[in-house]
C-alpha cells in the first residue's frame, strides 16, 4: 500500500503466505478495497480461494473460498441491498460479506484444470451472468439471486 498523499511505502502483502496459490500466468486480478480490508484472489483452493488484508496494515483479514484457478478480480455488488464482494473462478460464483469473509451463498459450477478470466456481469440488484471464459465447455448461466 502507498500513501496517496506522499506515495510512501505504507505496507505489503503476500497471497502466497497467506494460503494461496501462484496460478499459471501468476497472478492477475486486481484488488477490491472496501470496508477496512483489500480483498484478493488467492486461488489456495478449499477455505483459501480469496483472502482479505487490513487495509491499516496489511495483516490478514479473513481467508474464505474454494477458488483454484482464476483471473477475475473481486467486484463490489448490492443484491436485495446487501453488499457483497463476488469471487468469479473455476469453482463458480462465491459471494462474501467483506469485513469478515463469511460466506453469503454460492453457485458451484466447477471447471477444473480450466481458469475463469471474465468479470460477472450485474443485470440488475437480483441477478447476474456469469461465463466459462476460456476451455472446451463455453457457457454462461443467468442467476437469479433471492435472500
């Protein structure tokens, strides 16, 4: 983390000690800050798959997920006015509450050995597209999101 004032070094952080896993084009999402945590794709697999950061300093927050293998980023969305960070992967669809990592709920939809590069895409507060992205079963799957 820099200082936005000054562009000092404030603090860094290592998915890797953290759990995760180095995918195979390393690492390339990008960070979603919100909440008092930085939340990342981690890809550690089983309660590993995406890890938050205190954005103070750089400590853990919570680890969550069953990501393995991906490129999303987390993306900050309300569905029924409930904030939620979604983590795209080859697991499926993973939704976390994002100052504690709890998880809200999920759409398993696996494709293993086989990454996840696309971003969900918000259609309105209850629903969401989600896609394979890349490998040999392309698709995509409308979700309809209810509490």
């Amino acid at each position: 983390r820099l200082d936005a004032a000054t562009g000092k070094h404030e603090w860094t952080a290592d998915v890797l000690a953290a759990g995760g896993s180095l995918p195979q084009w390393g690492f390339a999402a990008s960070p979603l800050v919100t909440d008092g945590v930085v939340i990342v794709y981690a890809g550690g697999g089983t309660g590993k798959g995406t890890v938050a950061f205190k954005d103070a300093d750089g400590s853990l927050a919570w680890a969550a997920g069953n990501a393995k293998h991906g490129y999303a980023s987390a993306q900050l969305v309300a569905f029924g006015g409930v904030p939620q960070a979604l983590m795209l992967s080859d697991y499926g669809l993973e939704s976390f509450r994002p100052a504690d990592g709890a998880k809200l709920w999920d759409h398993p939809w696996p494709i293993p050995n086989v990454n996840r590069s696309t971003q969900p895409t918000i259609l309105s507060d209850t629903d969401v597209v989600i896609g394979t992205g890349v490998g040999s079963d392309q698709g995509v799957r409308r979700l309809h999101i209810t509490k």
